[in-house]
C-alpha cells in the first residue's frame, strides 16, 4: 500500500517531490509542504489554526471540491502536528 503524506500544516497531500517543503540544509521536509514550509521554516509563522481553516476551506471551494470534503479536510487540521495541543493529563 501506498504510504500517502499529507502535510501536517494545511492538510494537502504531498504526492510529488517538488510539493514537499525544504529544511535549512536544503533537504526535502518529510512533514511539511512547500507552501507551508521552506529553508526550515513557515511561511506564516503567525498562522493560527482559524486561519488555516478558513485558508483551506477558501482554497478548496475555488477548486469546487464537495462540501463534504471540505468539511473532512478543515476538520482534520486540529489532528495535525502543528495544531496538535500538548495532550497534558
Ligand atoms: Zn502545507
């Protein structure tokens, strides 16, 4: 099976080399995409989950993507590392 990446930013799959974010050192990001990440860092490092919402959701009503979808993909973002909460019991 195909181990598909998504990245844990903005939820997009990371399905071609050249999507893939870039660390400091040059290397490809394992976790992060280009639009989210690049030289080891983000490209908004203000970005609050809210935003990214609203960011993915935008984005993907211009790509006409079914509600449903949308809702799956703005949904999932509280589940990826960067959004993660410290899970503290
Ligand atoms: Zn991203």
């Amino acid at each position: 099976m195909e181990n598909k990446q998504f990245c844990q930013s903005c939820s997009m799959p990371i399905d071609h080399a050249e999507l893939a974010g870039t660390e400091k050192d040059g290397t490809k990001s394992s976790e992060y995409c280009v639009y989210c990440y690049q030289k080891g860092a983000f490209l908004n490092p203000d970005m609050t989950l809210d935003g990214m919402k609203k960011l993915v959701r935008e984005q993907m009503e211009i790509r006409k993507m079914d509600e449903a979808i949308i809702n799956m993909a703005v949904g999932s973002l509280p589940m990826l590392k960067r959004w993660r909460k410290p899970v503290t019991i």
